[in-house]
C-alpha cells in the first residue's frame, strides 16, 4: 500500500453502499481521480463535510487496487459555503466542475492549468465579487484554451486573417472571414465578441461594460463551442440561473447546423 | 456464476441500492432455503407497492390513497409545512414525535451535474399549496428541512428566494450544527462555522 499526498477540487459525489462515497477529485499534481471516501455519509464522520463538491481540500490517500482511499482531509478552502447561499453562483459553480470533469477525460493525467483555473473561478464566486454568469463564461473560455480548444475571436479560425470579423462558425472554430465563411454560420454582434475576448484576457472593467444582450449573445456562443468540442450536452449549463432571462436556453447546437442562439444570419453567402 | 434463476436472482438484487455482490449472493441463498409462506409473503408485498402505493395530491408523500393519511388527519395544523426531500425524511421527523404540522416532498435536492433544476422538483405545487390552490386552512409557516449538505443548502436557498415574496408567511430553516454525542475539536470547518452562524441565546 503506497501513500501519496495532493490538493485538490471535490468535482462529483456518488454514494457507493450505505455510508460511503466515491469522490472525483481534480488535483494539482495527479490531474482527476476517483477515490472512496469510507463513512463520509454517516453523520459522525471524521471527514465530515470536507469532501462535498467544490470543497478545496488537503488530501492523503492510498492507493488501492481499484479504487484509491481517502484517508484524511484538511479544507484549505470551503467555497460550497459561499456559493449554496446564492442560487446564481451554485449554478454557475456547478458548470465550472461539470466542465473541468469533461475536460479532463483521463484519470491520472496532470492537468494543473485547468485546476488553476477552477480553484479561481470558485474562488471569484464564493467571494461574490463578479457577475456570477461572466465567471462562468471566462472560465470556459481559458480552459477550452487550456485543452487546446481556443475560439478563435479576433481572426479567422480557418485562414488566420486578423479581423474582427462578422461571421462566426462553431464547427469552424470561432470567427470567420467572408471567403472562409461556411454555410451556416451566425452574425453576432460586433460588441459580443469584444466581450468574449475581454473575459479570455482578464480584462474586467470592460467585460463589466457590455450590455445584457451581449452577455446573453456570448455565453449562448460559449456554451455551443463548449458542446461541440467535448461531444456532449452539459446538464449543469442548461441550469445556470440567469437573472432578467426570460428567454429559453438555446438547445444544444445539431452538428453542422446554427446556434439558435447567436441569430441565424437571415442570407447566409453561398460559395 | 450459478444456473438460471438463482444468478438471475443476485443479478437483481445487486442492482438494489447498498447491496453489493456478496451480499446479494448471500440473500439469494437465504431465499433459496426459506419457508415458501415467508417467499410468498415477499412476493406479495412487492407486488401490492407497485400497484397500490401512490403518491399524494398534495404533499407528493408516498401513499395508498389520492391524498395521504398526514394530509387527510384534521388534527395536524395545516398552516405549518415541513419542506422535505424524500419520503424517508417525513418517516424521520415523524420519528421525533415533536411535529405536529404538514409535509411537502420535494422529489429530491437542486443539483445541476445531475440535470435536476427547479422544474424537476415539486416546487411549483409548494407554491400552488402556499398560495391556497388546494383551499382549506391557509399556510402561515414553511419549515425548510432539506439535507444539511451542498444541494440541500442550495434547495433551501432557493426555496427562500421563491418564498420570501408571500406576504405574512415564515419561513424558516432547520438548525443545522454539531451532532448530538461529538466532540467540538474534531467538527469540520463547515460544520462548525454553520452552528456559529445559527446560534441561540440561552
Ligand atoms: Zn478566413
Ligand atoms: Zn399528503
């Protein structure tokens, strides 16, 4: 039996026989792992509420021939106290862990950009200092580019004309210029694509700026390049609660066909 | 693997929640040798909560009839609501003997990785029941009683938003705090900062 220590996010919960629970961790050093947690349900537990999701906890486990076992816990930092208090932050937290779990498929792959970056954006939404939404969307912005997944914004993802272009193609990879343009592809607003560059890059003051269209326009965008790259919905994204959003969320993009969302372009150019 | 019905028997009971392997050998094989009158009496039992148990119209409680035998009770004050989970958490504060008010089952906890938002749950019939839809007595007091971890606090977040907007209603939250027979050094830091921020005078 060897024992190894790491920190790490609580990314999902699953019981496992009466009391206990497999707990998929995404650590600094061993990237994602799956390990029990014995008597984590019972109430007098030693690990108590350590290993709930979005618990940022000190660990040491051992490895066992399926599955590795926790065998003690330390919280550096309980985010889920500030997030289960406001319904818009536990929405938009739970996307950054449903996300970091999809983009993150194999266990044991180090993947410390992306644990960076997830202990940051809950960190941001337990404080309760940005726009919970714009968090989100930030979020997913830097670790598609992590995964090698970067929406191409400013130029044309196909020949790398700079732009800013009108078209943007989600099976493209982004924007588009008008000779590479496939059918298909949606005219957002000029402001919206600012605003997703904005948060790619940190730049508050001016992702803060934009108004509530383009911030509806854009994470419709995020979400569909999302979806595309990882090949599946994210059931946490249809859920995020946004406030003054009375409009439906757009469905997951057919492959090859328009995100509702962005505006079908009314005369797409015919090659 | 064993023949036939005895494997498709472990194969079945392994896929009952908190039965493992081993166990559900070991509940085969004690079926294999019991009395034919115990076997039937299970049997029957099975059959009866498939067919006869319902839910109720109005709380979403586990019940032999449309409304449930809580529900249907004139001596339990209908102006308190006891929001829940799960069925099993009705069994559970009944087990206290200090309730004397009505139920409301939720269905289960807000929790987005598992695709469960607030139209999964039966919040719009708590509100419908809050805002008098089924008549009768009117509500003057939810007590949210939801889990005390993550998607619990998260429901019950949510459910105060929902209410905080029905003039002349309470709502309140179960304490939640140190288990009775602990010891405060070992509390984790969410436990105990949960019992500090819902402290009482005394
Ligand atoms: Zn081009
Ligand atoms: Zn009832």
């Amino acid at each position: 039996m060897s024992l190894y220590r790491d920190t790490g996010v609580v990314l999902r919960v699953q019981k496992l026989g009466e009391a206990d629970r497999i707990i998929t961790l995404l650590t600094r050093r061993h990237g994602k792992i799956r390990a029990v947690g014995k008597g984590v349900r019972r109430t007098m537990s030693r690990f108590g509420a350590r290993l709930e999701p979005f618990g940022h906890v000190d660990l040491q486990l051992y490895t066992g021939r399926t599955l590795d076992v926790v065998t003690q816990v330390q919280t550096l930092d309980a985010f889920g106290a500030g997030l289960v208090d406001d319904y818009e932050r536990y929405t938009a937290a739970s996307a950054v862990l449903e996300a970091a779990d999809r983009l993150t498929p194999e266990e044991r792959t180090p993947a410390m950009r992306i644990y960076l970056l997830v202990v940051g954006a809950l960190r941001t939404l337990a404080n309760g200092e940005r726009e919970p939404t714009l968090v989100l969307d930030a979020f997913l912005l830097r670790a598609m580019t992590q995964a090698g997944w970067a929406p191409a914004l400013l130029e044309c993802a196909r020949c790398g004309e700079p732009g800013p272009h009108r078209a943007f193609n989600v099976p493209a990879g982004g924007s588009v210029c008008p000779t590479c343009r496939p059918p298909g592809s949606v005219s957002p607003a000029p402001e919206t694509l600012e605003l997703l560059s904005a948060l790619l890059h940190g730049d508050w003051a001016d992702a803060e700026a934009a108004s509530a269209a383009s911030r509806r326009e854009g994470a419709g965008l995020v979400a569909a390049h999302v979806q595309w790259h990882v090949e599946r919905q994210l059931r946490s994204l249809a859920l995020v609660d946004r406030p003054g959003d009375d409009a439906p969320w757009p469905a997951e993009p057919e492959r090859g066909a328009d995100i509702a969302s962005a505006g079908a372009d009314p005369s797409p150019v015919a090659h | 693997m064993y023949e036939g019905p005895v494997q498709d028997l472990i194969d079945e009971l392994g896929r009952l929640p908190g039965i493992g392997p081993k166990s559900a050998q070991r509940i085969a094989f004690h079926l294999l040798g019991a009395e034919p009158a115990d076997v039937t009496r299970l049997q029957e039992v099975l059959q009866r909560v498939k067919e006869g148990v319902t839910f109720c119209d109005i709380c979403g409680n586990v019940s032999e009839q449309a409304t449930c035998r809580i529900c249907r009770d004139a001596r339990r004050d209908a102006a308190l609501v006891c929001v829940v989970e799960e069925p099993k958490d009705v069994l559970a504060v009944e087990r206290t003997r200090e309730y004397r008010g009505r139920y409301h089952v939720l269905g289960g906890a807000l929790d987005p990785l598992s695709g469960v938002g607030p139209d999964q749950l039966r919040i719009r019939e708590l509100l419908g029941r809050i805002g008098g839809q089924y008549g009768g007595a009117e509500v003057t007091e939810v007590i949210i009683a939801t889990d005390p971890n993550t998607e619990g606090e998260a429901t019950a977040t949510y459910l105060v938003r929902m209410l905080r907007d029905f003039p002349g209603l309470t709502v309140t939250r179960l304490a939640s705090g140190l288990p009775m027979g602990g010891d405060l050094e070992f509390a984790d830091e969410l436990t105990l900062g949960r019992a500090l921020s819902g402290r009482r005078s005394v």
